[in-house]
C-alpha cells in the first residue's frame, strides 16, 4: 500500500498483520503461596500447542473487537473493555502514547475458560501484533511487566516456547525443547 493509500492518515505503510495465540499446556504448575497484595506465587513448567486462535489486527479509526470461530459466540456478551485483548492493546497504546486505533479480528478457536491459556495467550499475541503493526518496540523487560498486569500466565505467553515461570509471572526462564 502507498503513502496515499486508505491508511495514509496514520502514517504508516503497514496496514494489518495477523499473529498466532497457541495454546498453552501447563506441564505442571504449583501455587507456592499467596503474597501480601493477593497474588498467588506460581511454579510452571509450560509448552505451547500448534492450535490455537488467531487475530488480525487492522488500523482503523477507532477500536473495535469482533468475534469469529467455534466459540467466539462465548466472548459476544462480555464488554470489549473486560477483554483481555481489549486491555492488552489500551495498555500497549497507553504506555506508547498513541491511540489504540486497531479493529481487531479474533478468531476464537479455543473453548473459553478451558485452563489452556486461550485470553493470555490472545492478550500476549494482541501485545505482539500492536507493536508490529505500530511498528514500535518496547524492551522485553517492559514488556513483561505490562503483561504481568494482565494475568500471571500473559508474560509467559509473550515468548510461546517452552518456558519455566515463577513468581507472579515475572520471573520467566527457557526451559529446553
């Protein structure tokens, strides 16, 4: 697409991307206690599978979030603002300083609320997919600390590979393959 194009507007040549969200199999996780502010202090040992949902991410003038896939119907009744993919762009766009306008595609191919890491694998891959849309980065630690925010399981997410974390979710180390 040209400068001159449909999105010449927002300056950027880039006009969509698409990103993978696997989903995520804990191969064992244990709650090693409960900290002061509530937070839960996790052990895990997690892979990600080669299914999973997928978004699309297009700019736009405003944001919206559509639901597609086997089970999209089951995020249709919950507000776009309490969508972990919703939050997850906000808090990419916010700490950027730029609008959130994206129009977000999610095919939900994963069952909600199954424990298979469906909303913070999606989150993880909006955060992605913002950034590479938007064609910015953020370091990696930072990066971290905003999907700790999000869910203990989001940092994790941000990296789908083979992963040991700990902590709230902060602390991240590879694990082999």
């Amino acid at each position: 697409m040209s400068p001159t194009g449909a999105y010449a507007f927002l300056g950027h040549m880039i006009a969509s991307v698409t990103v993978e969200a696997p989903a995520k199999l804990n191969l064992y996780l244990h709650v090693k206690g409960r900290r002061d502010d509530g937070y839960h202090v996790l052990d895990s040992l997690v892979c990600f599978l080669n299914v999973g949902d997928r978004l699309t991410l297009e700019k736009a003038e405003a944001y919206s979030l559509h639901t597609t896939g086997p089970f999209g119907a089951a995020l249709a009744e919950t507000p776009a603002r309490q969508n972990l993919v919703t939050r997850a762009i906000y808090a990419v766009a916010g700490r950027l300083g730029v609008a959130p306008h994206v129009a977000v595609t999610l095919q939900k191919n994963l069952p909600v609320a199954s424990g298979i890491g469906g909303g913070s694998s999606d989150a993880a891959a909006a955060m992605r997919g913002f950034l590479q849309l938007w064609e910015k980065h953020i370091p990696q630690a930072e990066l971290n600390k905003i999907a700790t925010t999000l869910g203990a399981d989001v940092p994790a997410c941000l990296h789908p590979r083979p992963l040991y974390f700990g902590g709230i979710g902060d602390e991240i180390a590879e694990a082999p393959a």
